[in-house]
C-alpha cells in the first residue's frame, strides 16, 4: 500500500487532507508534519483523532520520511524554499510552484522565488482539464479552481476583453491563523471585495487560459465554500463543450440548463458545480461554478492528484457522495 506524509497539517488545508488520507482505501499515513504541534499527540489537533495515528513530527521529519506521497500544506514562502525528496510524487496545495515565470512572485506574492529554477520540473495539474504529469504536482488555487473549471474548456472560443470574474469565499479560504480581515466582527452579517485586481490567482488564471482576466474575490460570511460566476462573450456551443469536459467526471456536475450551482450542494464535499446561462440583454455567456474552497479548492484536489499521480482509482478517498441538506 502506497505511504503518505502531510506537512503543515494544523492548518485547514492540511487538516482536510489529513481527512481525505483517512478515508482512503489505499493509502496508509506513516507521518503528520507540523511544526506547531510537533511531539504532541494527533488529539491535540482535533479531539476526534484517535491514538492509532502517529503523533506529530516537526515538517522536516516528515518531509524525511520516506513516504510515497507528500501533502505539502504550508504557506506560500515556506513551500517554495523546499527541497522535495526525491522519488515521491510531492503535491503542493500552496501557490509557490504553480506560476512557471519565477519574476511573478516577486509582483504577485511579494517574495523572490528562493528556487525559481525548479518551477519548469512542476506540473500544474487540475485532473478535469489539465491532469497531473511527472512526481512534482502544484495544485492550483481554490478560486482558479472554480474560474478554469467555469472557462477552461471554452477558453479559445472566448472574447478575452469581455471576460469578467465575480467571486466568493468563505472565511476558511484565508486559513487558520487569525487576522484582522478574517475576525467575525468584521465577517459576520457583511460582505466585502478585497484585493480587487490585485489578488495572486489571477496571474494562474491568466498563464492557463492564455489570457488575462478582470477578476474580482470577495470575502462570504460563511465558514466554507466558493462560488465564481464568470461573464463574457462566447461561442454558441458554450453549453456543449462544458457537457463533454465533464461527461466523465464524477467530480464535476454540468447542471441541467435553468439550474443554479449552489454552496449548500458542495459544501464539506469534494464536487464542483458548473452551470451556464444566457444573459438575454446583451448575449453574454454566464458561467457559474460552485465548489468547497476546502475541498475540490484544495484537500480533494491534492488527493485526486495524487491518485493519478500515484495511478490509483481517481477518486479514492474523495468526498463525493451524500444528499445533506
Ligand atoms: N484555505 C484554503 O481554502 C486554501 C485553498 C487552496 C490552497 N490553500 C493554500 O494552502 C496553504 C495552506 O493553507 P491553509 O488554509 O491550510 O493555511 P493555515 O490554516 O493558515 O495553515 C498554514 C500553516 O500555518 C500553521 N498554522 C496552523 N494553525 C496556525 C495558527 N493558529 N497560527 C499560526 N500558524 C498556524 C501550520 O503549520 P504547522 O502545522 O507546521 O504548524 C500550517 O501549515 C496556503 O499556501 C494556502 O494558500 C488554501
């Protein structure tokens, strides 16, 4: 059975993983990385862990561990000064090897990239639209999850001008560690744009689709989840394409035409929901994707990556079933 480590697993991101690696019929955790939590049991992370888990390891320890496949769970920076071992299939969830020019880092992330010439050695990998080549996997961002998962596979046939992204997220998507932006005082009962024209998805966004867009993230008073409703000009077999992108998938629903994603659906889940309509006044084309910022944005992702990677069932150990209200 193939070994899994996961480093930077106290956050959201690497606790979510860690669930996925739990559920999953073909991977056996051999070491939980966190250097906030090193020497304490699995417990101290979340009461319902039990003793049968290893207890936590500094990162370094796990990264050493040998293990098949890594779950790196850390902040941009950390990441990116990384030296991944050798011989596993490595996927990143944070942003420092998804962009291919190193100089982005510097304009969109705020830190030169401490090894920039290993960007070309990783793959970008969303499974739907781009699946995972070689060991080394950057899994792309949670809201460039939902925008190319809406306008990947129409991406020639779109205007580029008219191409305009309005998105949202729940609180979770800016992690664990509390600050100013994510206090409920300040989320609860409100809604609010940040980083608009400015937010460090867009150049992902831009490097896949081959263009850049207006793209605009706001900040949702709920605790997870992710919906991008993306407008612009199209051809006329829009509604066709996204039907055969997603035929196959058990990950991603094409819905029936009239009906509208929604987070309550993908919410604690690892689908996505993608839906189209026709904006009567000006022939635009609306594309609506819904999906858990924790989940198909990050946790299920990286697994489903890894499942490929690793040539296990694709969705082993996903989140993918379940009619919650
Ligand atoms: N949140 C999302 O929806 C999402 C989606 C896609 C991608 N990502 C990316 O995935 C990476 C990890 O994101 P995340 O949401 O998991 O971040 P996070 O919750 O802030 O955790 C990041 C790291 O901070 C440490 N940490 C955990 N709790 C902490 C606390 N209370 N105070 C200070 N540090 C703490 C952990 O390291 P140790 O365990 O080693 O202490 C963890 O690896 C980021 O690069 C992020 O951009 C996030």
């Amino acid at each position: 059975m193939p070994t899994a480590s996961i480093i930077g697993c106290s956050g959201y991101t690497g606790q979510e993983t860690l669930d996925r690696v739990l559920a999953h019929p073909e991977l056996e955790l051999v070491a939980l990385g966190s250097d906030s939590l090193a020497g304490q049991l699995a417990s101290a992370l979340d009461i319902r862990l039990n003793g049968s888990l290893p207890a936590f390891v500094a990162n370094a320890e796990a990264l050493a561990s040998g293990a098949d496949v890594l779950f790196v769970c850390l902040g941009h920076d950390e990441a990116a000064a990384l030296e991944p071992p050798a011989d596993t299939v490595v996927v990143d969830l944070s942003g420092a090897h998804r962009l291919r020019d190193s100089a982005l880092y510097d304009s969109w992330y705020g830190f030169t990239h401490p090894r920039a010439e290993t960007l070309a050695g990783w793959s970008y990998a969303l499974p739907e639209l781009y699946p995972p080549t070689g060991t080394l996997i950057a899994n792309p961002g949670c809201y460039a999850t939902a925008v190319l998962l809406a306008l990947g596979p129409l991406a020639d046939s779109l205007d580029p001008e008219s191409v305009v992204v309005d998105a949202k997220s729940g609180v979770s998507g800016a992690g664990r560690a509390p600050k100013p932006s994510s206090h409920a005082g300040f989320v609860l009962e409100n809604l609010s744009p940040y980083r608009a024209g400015s937010h460090q998805h867009a150049p992902e966004l831009e490097q896949a689709l081959g263009f850049p867009v207006c793209f605009v993230p706001h900040l949702l008073p709920l605790r997870r989840g992710l919906l991008a409703t993306c407008y612009a000009r199209a051809g006329n077999d829009a509604h066709e394409r996204l039907e055969d992108a997603y035929a196959d998938s058990d990950v991603v629903r094409m819905l029936p035409e009239g009906m509208a994603p929604e987070l309550g659906r993908v919410q604690g889940t690892d689908t996505a929901e993608v839906a189209l309509f026709e904006d009567r006044p000006t022939g635009k084309t609306i594309v609506a994707c819904a999906i858990d910022n924790l989940g198909k944005g990050a946790a299920g992702q990286a697994v489903q990556n890894a499942n490929l990677a690793l040539g296990l069932e694709e969705t082993a150990g996903l989140r993918l079933t379940g009619v919650l209200v």
